[in-house]
C-alpha cells in the first residue's frame, strides 16, 4: 500500500525557487492537480515512504509548472522535446523527441528526467502472489 502526503507551497517554492513568481492557486489549483495525474497520491500507489513520495510529487508539479507557465516568470518554450540543434544568423532551432513514448514526455523538463529516474524502480513488475486455484473439470459435473 502506498502513502498520501499534503503538498507544501511555501516548501515546494523553497525547494523550486524558479516557481516563486507563481501565485499559491496557479500551484496548487493549477499544476497540482494535473500532476497527480502522473504522481498518484492517494494511497494506492507503489511509493510506501512519505519522504519519497513528497520529493516524487514535488518533482512532478515542478515539470508541470514548466510546462503550464513556464520558469522565472517567462512564458513556457513552445517547443516539444529536446533541442537538437541551434543556429544563430537567420536563427534556427530543432527539437527531437527520441526518447520512447513513455518517458518523452518527461524528458522536456529536468524535473520530468528526475521524476523519470526517481521512479524507476516502481516501474518494474511486481509479483503479489495471491490463492492457488485449481479448477478440476470432472468435480464439477
């Protein structure tokens, strides 16, 4: 069984202070909920460690942040994926997106990365034995 933790603003923009120009609502109203989405924080989860589960969360709000609204008050990049290729006369700029499907989309931010390398070890199958059950065809007839 997992553990539920209660996120923390004044902590997270201690933590993430490239945030601080975001009011409490943006945060908690904003990015909270769509990074539990991602992050789950009811109880049912695999992370069983509350101080864990706080740095995975505050990691996850994080990358939504940089996605939703961006750091240091700045508007968020309009570029998907990594950049791959920059030139400066007659500016130039290309993205890739190499990564497999399932972790793209965390590698746009440092924070989506590290909550991608955080989890790793709760991505792996788990096998939770369960009743040996045994179906006998002729005893039910």
């Amino acid at each position: 069984m997992g553990v539920i933790v209660d996120f923390n603003y004044a902590n997270f923009i201690a933590i993430f202070p490239q945030f601080a120009s975001l009011s409490q609502p943006q945060v908690e109203q904003g990015a909270l909920p769509v990074a539990v989405l991602y992050c789950r924080n009811d109880g049912g989860g695999p992370v069983t460690k509350a101080e864990t589960q706080t740095t995975l969360l505050n990691l996850m709000v994080a990358h939504i942040c940089q996605l939703m609204y961006g750091a240091n008050g700045q508007a968020p990049a309009g570029i998907v994926g990594r950049i791959s290729n920059a030139a400066e006369g007659s500016v130039s700029v290309q993205a890739e997106f190499p990564m497999t499907p399932s972790n793209a989309w965390f590698m746009q931010t440092p924070f989506g990365a590290a909550f991608w390398q955080g989890t790793a070890s709760y991505r792996t199958m788990r096998y939770m034995p369960g009743p040996v059950r045994f179906f006998n065809p002729w005893l039910n007839q």
